[in-house]
C-alpha cells in the first residue's frame, strides 16, 4: 500500500431523490485516496443508531479502516439533503447537532494522524465545538514534512474567518474552487487583483502554503507550487462531459492531487490526472464511485 493519506472531519448521508449515498468531504476524499493507490483513513464519529452502522458496514466494504470511527451515545449520524440543478451541481442543506461536531482526539485518532504522510480537513466540521479544536490539535500531530490540506469546502453559514484563518496557519496545501476564491480573498482583504494567479500568490504568500489548487468547474484547474526552486503554475483545461452529478468530484480532485504532490509528479502531470480522475466522478451517480484501476495505475508511474 501508498502512502498513509487521513481525512479528518464529517461523514454522513447525502439525501438524493434517487436514495441515500455515503457522502461527507473527509470521506470521499479518504475513499478516493484508497481507490488511487494510498493507505486511506476517515477520523470521524456516526451515531449510535442504523445509519452510522450502516456507514461503518460501508467503510469495511470499501476498505476504509473503521477504527477511527467515533461512536456517539448522545446525537444521530450526519445527514445533507442534496438538491441537484439542471447542470448536475449540488446544493446542500446540512444538518446540525450531528456525531461528527463532537468529534474528539482520541488516542485512536492521534495515533493515524502522527502517521499521516498527509492529512485533508475542511471549514465545515469546524463549525462548532469541540469539533473544531478536536481537528486543528490532530492536524498539529502530523509529522513536520506531512501534507497538510486545507480543502476550505464553504457550506451554508458553517464558517467563520476566525476558523478558516486558524486553518490556514496550520495548513501547507489549500484547495479551493472559483466561488471560495473571492471569498477567501476579501476575506483578507487581498482584493483589487487583476487576476485569479495574483490572488493565489498572495494568498500562498500570507499563509506560507507549499501548493494551492483551484478548481473552476467545466473550466479546468489551475495550480501553483512554491519550492526551492522558485514558484511553478500549471493551468489545465478539461474537456467535455455528460454530468451525471458533481457530489464527490472535487474531493477525487483533491486526493489525485495529494498523491501526485507526495509522488513529486511534474505539475502539468498532477494537474491533467486529477482533472480526469474528477471529470470521471461527474459522469458517475454519488460521491464514491468504483474508480478505474488507470487512474491509480498514471499515479504510481513516480516513485515518492
């Protein structure tokens, strides 16, 4: 097996007219990270009641270790009614008071994040206590040379700047999309850019970030690396596809992305293999899909 890749955060079910899907940031992204060839892993906590025992049922069928699933007494499992527009975008409606916002630093959990060669987490499981400081104390833990991955994932009011500023000082790696961009940057009062790469550069140059990636949807990816060597940027388009639903897409992106980064692919390589990796999960119904084995087969083509 790859690498050891964690998804830290929520895990729940996304409520499609067409039935439950296993759905959740940190979980898709885990689950993909396997698919593609990592030693993949959910920090998480389901309620004790059917539908969390049906997501940790899920997790071993799809070779998720469930040792880092929490079990809470008090609260039910997650859920997120999922309205699909015309063009397959989701638009969610999350509930709240779930297991996952009392996520906690177990020694389970401090455990597979001190072994983590990278770990991803995201704005919305932060958006209360004791979640949030649960997370930021497990992101802490990784080892020095870990990816640490701020996929910043808006949703609803579920964010403040206090939380997303905090993230972004323990984060390296952020991956974000073209409507969280100029969010973020107003937020930091890094507007009046003449363009997408200014703003990037000057986001990566408050928060000292090794990578950020943009996605832009049926426009590609852009993304920019800083090294030793100076800075990189890799602009990629995408090509045509019939959209099944977009739910999991960006989270397959960023996986393909964090294997390529831990692999030191070439940029333009990372780039275009998690364009198609994501453009595959459009054309596919839910989150989590079966991916096919030449997806995993192009990331494996570097050593680490």
């Amino acid at each position: 097996m790859g690498p050891n890749i964690v998804g830290v955060g929520e895990v729940l079910w996304d409520l499609l007219l067409t039935g439950p899907q296993l759905g959740g940031a940190p979980a898709n992204f885990a689950y993909h990270a396997r698919a593609l060839g990592a030693g993949g892993r959910v920090i998480t906590r389901v309620g004790n009641d059917d539908p969390g025992r049906e997501i940790i049922l899920r997790f071993q069928e799809m070779g998720l270790p469930s040792g880092t699933v929490q079990i809470d007494e008090a609260v039910p499992t997650g859920t997120a009614k999922v309205a699909l527009s015309g063009d397959g975008l989701a638009h969610f409606s999350i509930q709240e008071n779930v297991a996952w916002d009392y996520l906690a630093a177990t020694p389970e959990a401090l455990s597979a994040a001190r072994g983590a060669d990278a770990i991803c987490f995201g704005s919305l499981a932060q958006r209360r206590e004791p979640a949030r400081t649960t997370i930021q104390q497990l992101v802490a833990a990784t080892p020095a040379d870990a990816l640490r991955v701020f996929d910043i994932n808006l949703r609803q009011k579920f964010y403040s700047r206090a939380s997303i500023e905090q993230s972004l000082q323990l984060a390296n790696v952020l991956k974000l999309n073209d409507e969280e961009l100029p969010v973020l940057a107003e937020m930091f009062g890094l507007t009046g850019s003449a363009s997408a790469e200014e703003e990037i550069e000057r986001i990566a140059r408050t928060f000292s970030l090794r990578a950020v990636a943009l996605t832009r949807g049926p426009n590609g990816s852009l993304l920019y690396q800083k090294n030793k060597d100076g800075t990189r940027w890799s602009d990629c388009s995408t090509r045509p596809v019939s959209v099944v639903d977009t739910v999991g897409a960006g989270d397959s992106f960023t996986a393909a992305l964090v294997l390529g980064l831990l692999r030191k692919m070439d940029l333009d390589e990372i780039n275009n293999a998690a364009n198609e990796v994501a453009r595959y999960v459009c054309s596919q119904a839910g989150a989590t899909p079966v991916v096919p084995a030449e997806f995993a087969r192009r990331l494996s083509m570097a050593s680490s």
